[in-house]
C-alpha cells in the first residue's frame, strides 16, 4: 500500500511541477490592442543616406525554439534578421529587426536612397536613444519604390517583438 501512495504522490507531484514548467515558459502575446496602440504610437521616418554597420541573419529569438531545434531538426523555430544603419544625414544609428526568416536584409536594400522606416514615437523622443550603442528599435523597413514588407509582416514582428523582447 505504501508503494502505491508514493507513487500516486510521484504522479502528481510531477504534473504539477510539469504545469509550473509550461506556465513559466510560454510567454503571453500581446493583445490585438496593445499591438495596434505600439504601431499607432509610431512614426514613419525618412532615412536620405543609410549607411550599413552590421548585418546579421537567422538570429534566435526565443531560447525554446533553441531547445526543440536541437532536439527536432525538423522544428521550425524563432528566428529574425537584423542590421545596424547610420542616417548619414543625422548621424543617428538605426536596429532593424525583421521577425521574418524569409524577409532579408540585402545591402541594396538597405543603401536604397530614401529609406522609409517606422520608429515608436516614445524612443524618438528619449536622447539614449539614436546611439551607436542603443539605435533606435525599427521594426517596419520600405526601400524607394520596393515593398518587401506588408503592414501583416510589420503587425506580426510588433507582436513578436512585444512577446519576447519587450521589457515591461
């Protein structure tokens, strides 16, 4: 009988500590509201002369993906393409980040003349901001005459932004 009750006690001692697990790790997703106020609270900007600092693709975001990829090779995971730009007409720096593993940031692209750019109203106006060492947060890019991103690509990477990076 004492075999039993340790093991009923293992059972639920171990689903519950499985519920702790999945309630610490799975983040909650911004409300549709939420997602629309940060894109409303941005503004389009026009960047004449871009300058490229660095570039990097197919970065994880989500330390989970990280884990079921190795453990899957089949997983689809977290992954974002990212680049620093320089206004060369301002001197301010730029972080775009793209929540899309297809959307590349291709150097063209980015050194296109008139490069429009979404930036949340409240950095624009904080001065640590625009630094080499804290650019701005751009999560919606458009070259000159070239969309490679739609306004459903920039409301899932505001989403996605609000979900795993954004420091409440």
């Amino acid at each position: 009988m004492k075999g039993k009750t340790f093991q009923i006690i293992g059972y639920l001692l171990f689903a519950f500590l499985m519920y702790l697990g999945a309630k610490w790790i799975t983040k909650n997703k911004p409300s549709e509201k939420e997602t629309e106020q940060y894109i409303k609270n941005s503004s389009a900007i026009i960047v004449k002369t871009p300058q490229i600092i660095s570039t990097k693709d197919h970065v994880s975001y989500s330390w989970l993906s990280d884990f079921f990829n190795a453990k899957n090779s089949n997983a689809e995971g977290k992954y974002k393409n990212i680049a620093v730009i320089k206004d060369g007409a301002t001197n301010k720096y730029y972080k775009i980040e793209v929540f899309h593993s297809n959307i590349f940031l291709y150097d063209r692209t980015l050194t296109s003349e008139n490069l429009t750019i979404k930036v949340n109203k409240e950095l624009l106006s904080n001065p640590k901001y625009g630094t080499e060492e804290n650019p701005y947060l751009v999560l919606y890019i458009k070259p000159q005459g070239t969309a490679i991103m739609t306004e459903e690509d920039y409301k899932y990477g505001v989403s996605e932004y609000l979900t795993y990076e954004y420091k409440k």
